[in-house]
C-alpha cells in the first residue's frame, strides 16, 4: 500500500532547478535512505512533502489518515516550557480524547436513554485508544525516553531555551519518537548525537514496524538501518533496493557504461561530421553525404551529467609552536555549577587530540574554556608559546544575510574578489552558491564557507568542534585527509569514529572525569 505519492515534481530557488519532473512512491514498511550530496536538494523535498513549500509543479499525495512524524534541521521549540511539556507533547491528541470523554461523562446525567447508549459506546472507544497507546503509563514512557538519548543527565524540568542546539534536537527526536508516526522524516538526526546515542537509534530504527524517509551522511549508520536508496543528484532522484554500498556499486556500474556509450558515440559523430564535410560537395557522394547527415539528425545524443566540484582543503600552515601547547591546573569547567572534576591536562606540539563521550559532559565547554571565549569554573589554564588558532564553532545561531563572498571577505579584507571566488570554489561550491546569501544555503554548504575561511588562515593549532555535521561524503573523506596532512596540532569534538579514528594520535574520554552520572 502507497503511503506516499509524488508525481512530476518540479521546484527551484530563482534560475536554479533543484527537482525536474521527479516522481517517488513510498510504501508501508519501507526503511528509505534519501542521499545526494549537499545542496541537492534533500531538505528541501523534505519540505515539499510535508506542505511546508509549495512546489512550482506536480502533486504529492498522501494516504488517508497517515501520521507524519518530521525531524528537520531548523524545527523550533517554545520557550517556557520545559523537556517534560515537550516530550508530554507527544500524546497530546490523547490528553485531547480523555477531555472529550470527560465531557462525554458531565452529560450523562440529562442524557436520554438512546443518548447515554451512544455515549456509553463513545467513552468505550475512547477508553480503548487511550489504553492501547500507553495513556496511562505516559510519564514512564517519558522517563524511559528521556534516559535513552541521554535527557535524563539534563534534566526534565529544564527548560528548552536554556538548551544547546544538540540537546534541542535530542528533545524533538524523542518526541518525534514518542508519537510513534505512521512515517518518520528524519534530516540527519545523528548530527548531535553521541556514539551511545547513535546505537540506541540504529536499534530503534531497525526495529521500526513503519515507514521512514532518512536523510544522513553517516554511512555506517545509513547502512545499518535501511533498505532503500534514493538517490538525488542533477535534479533526478533515482531508486535503489539494498544499501548504501549495494547503490554505489550499481551507480559506478551505470556511471562506467555510461561513459563508455557517450566516448563510442563521439567517435560516431566525429566520424559522420567528418564524412559529411569532405562527401557533400562532390556529386557523385553527396546522396551518402545527406544519408549521414540525416543519422546525425535523428541521433538520440548522450550527454554526461556535468560534474560537481570536489571540494579541496588544505590548511595554511603558521610557525611552529612551543613545545606545550596548553596545560591547565585543577581547572573546573561549568557555568552556573561545575561539570567536571579538577582537570590537569597537558597537549604538546604534534598531538591530534579527539574529545570523545556522552553529550553534556562539557567537551565544547572545554574547549571554549581552553580558548578564554568563558571564563573557568575555578582552575587555569595556560597556553603555550605562539599559538596561531583556527577554531571550528560546532553551531551558529544567528541567520546570516551576508553573501558567500562578503562572508569570506570580510575576514580577508586584503583579498580580491577572484581570490575570494576561487577560494570558496575549491571547498566545492558553485558559483550559484557563491554568488548567493549564506542564510539560503543548506547545513553543508554553510559549513563549507566557514571551513573556507578556516583553512584560508595560518594556523598551528585547530580546535574543531563536531565540523562533520553536515557534510556529505566526499567533503568528510576530503577534510579527514587534510586533517591527517596537518603538520600542526589538533583537539577535535566528533562523534564518528570512522572519522576520527585514522586522523587522531590521543582519544581524552570525558566520561572520566565528569562530574555527571553517565
């Protein structure tokens, strides 16, 4: 049975096509993996479907009565309300059915007999939609939950506009999850997620009994949880049975049989050209001429999808440091109360450092306490001898208007705007997306220009904080090589160990000296 159908979709943004002529058709129980690299166009179909943009043509059309659950990068969460009212949320359309069975109950007493028959048979569907959806466990439900994404360490009762971007988005996945849709749309839910965090959804996922449409560039993750492919890329969006290696393979295979029909047609047309051009001025050969003029008329040309631009990184190397790089003494990090115990650290020049452990534990505030950007809790720390930073902020909150260019050209004033141009084209943007406001941009692509300005600047020392959010696969295999070429140090936040592990020297594990109960 169809849950979802699109039929000759077509959508752009101004004189840039993302979708032409696309159709797709989701069925009940199909685990889909919806890739393409950044800027496709993923979260913007996400969009489409979910009426939150109207397309420019084609319809979507929804089976009756289906739930849709959407997890997306930008969703917001009122403030004032605390992690339990988010999570309870969940179930509101159940709080909603017992205040009709309240109701249904204060008119029985006027009720004729007939009336207070069909009340009877109302209040008992009721009675049986809240017990078969867990009504009267909700809070246990919530507490069950919030431990396995890790809201329990927070705290319920906090509330959300104290919290960070990862914790926002662990908030609405559990609430997402809660509800329990008929389809889940998931926009790279893993973005916030610890290692730990990550399993418990890969096990949640597998076992899902409905449908999901999942956008992630982690692919063991992708991998493990789906059994569909939708490929999106040159506004086609093409379908796959298996998994994410399984698509590479057949997609190598018709991109190589490709290739090799368009170089055989070429030589083809080269040749016909050829022929007509030397045989269509001589009578005798020029009916032949015509006959080949003609085949080249009603050839059916085969033409290569332009290639994307690769990005490119190399960072810019500043002087050697000293020997130490930072030691910090009985150093306590925290804000308003103190998440770690009294840390003595110690990094010298060389070592590629990776934080790794549960979210909340206070790796980036290590990491902003080390930089000065907040003051310690109690403690030093001292940096060493100089020190030229490059810091990778893991989230920007604020929108920004500026376009790429002005972005980049403001940190780099001494630049021209060619230099500019091709700076931001080697980290693989297109000058459409160059050209154009960072706002509109998607996750990958913002994080593309801020990386263009970070390997543009002389650095010894990078402090990067979860900087593969949001990257699709050839930009993390491109940044994972120049972070291994990097002759200066590093201290790197990641929750990806296919990422980290061939680039790191040293793993610190912040679960050991944290002040929480993990």
């Amino acid at each position: 049975m169809s849950i979802l159908t699109v039929k000759n979709l077509s959508h752009g943004f101004g004189d840039r096509a993302i979708f032409n002529d696309v159709s797709f058709r989701l069925l009940k129980g199909e685990h889909v993996g919806l890739i393409g690299a950044n800027g496709e166009g993923k979260s913007t179909f996400m969009n489409i479907i979910t009426g939150t943009f109207e397309p420019d043509a084609g319809t979507i059309e929804w089976a009756k009565r289906v739930r849709v659950g959407y997890l997306d990068q930008h969703t917001k969460l009122e403030q004032g309300m605390t992690i339990r009212d988010a999570l309870r949320g969940a179930f509101q359309y159940l709080f909603d059915l017992e205040t009709e069975m309240n109701l249904i109950c204060e008119k029985m007493g006027d009720a004729t007999p007939e009336e207070l028959e069909k009340m009877l048979e109302d209040m008992g569907n009721i009675q049986d939609i809240l017990t078969s959806n867990d009504f009267y466990i909700i809070d246990s439900k919530v507490e069950e939950i919030g431990r396995a994404l890790g809201l329990s360490s927070i705290g319920l009762d906090r509330e959300v506009q104290d919290l960070s971007g990862g914790q926002r988005t662990k908030v609405l996945l559990a609430k997402l999850l809660l509800e329990k849709p008929d389809i889940l749309l998931l926009d790279e839910p893993t973005n916030y997620l610890d290692e730990s965090h990550i399993d418990w959804l890969r096990r949640y996922l597998q076992e899902y009994e409905n449908a999901f449409i999942l956008i992630s560039h982690d692919i063991p993750f992708l991998n493990s949880v789906i059994n569909l492919i939708y490929h999106m890329e040159n506004q086609c969006l093409d379908r796959y049975v298996g998994d994410y290696d399984n698509f590479m393979n057949i997609y190598e295979s018709k991109k190589s049989q490709l290739e090799s029909a368009y170089k055989k047609q070429q030589q083809e047309i080269d040749e016909l050209k050829d022929f007509v051009a030397r045989n269509k001025a001589r009578v005798s050969t020029r009916n032949m001429a015509m006959s080949r003029q003609k085949k080249l008329d009603k050839m059916d040309v085969i033409e290569l999808a332009k290639e994307k631009p690769k990005p490119e990184f190399k960072f810019l190397p500043a002087r050697a440091t000293g020997k130490m790089i930072f030691e910090t003494k009985d150093l306590v990090i925290g804000y308003d109360a103190p998440l770690s115990s009294p840390l003595n650290l110690y990094m010298e020049r060389g070592q590629k450092i990776a934080l790794v452990g549960a979210n909340g534990l206070g790796k980036t505030t290590l990491l902003k306490s080390i930089l000065g950007l907040i003051p310690a809790y109690s403690g030093d720390v001292q940096l060493g001898d100089y020190l030229h930073l490059g810091y990778f902020e893991q989230e920007i909150r604020e929108a920004n208007y500026k376009t790429c260019i002005e972005e980049v050209w403001q940190e780099f004033p001494a630049m021209e705007q060619r230099e500019i141009r091709a700076a931001l084209a080697k980290c693989g943007l297109t000058t459409k997306h160059i050209e154009s406001k960072v706002v509109v941009l998607s996750g990958g692509e913002q994080a593309k220009v801020r990386l263009c300005k970070l390997i543009n600047k002389e650095t010894n020392l990078l402090l990067l904080d979860e900087p593969t959010n949001h990257l699709d696969v050839d930009a993390k295999e491109e940044l994972k090589r120049a972070l291994k070429e990097y002759k200066g140090s590093i201290l790197l936040i990641c929750h990806e160990p296919e990422f980290y592990r061939d680039v790191v020297t040293h793993v610190w594990n912040c679960e050991e000296w944290t002040t929480k109960v993990v």
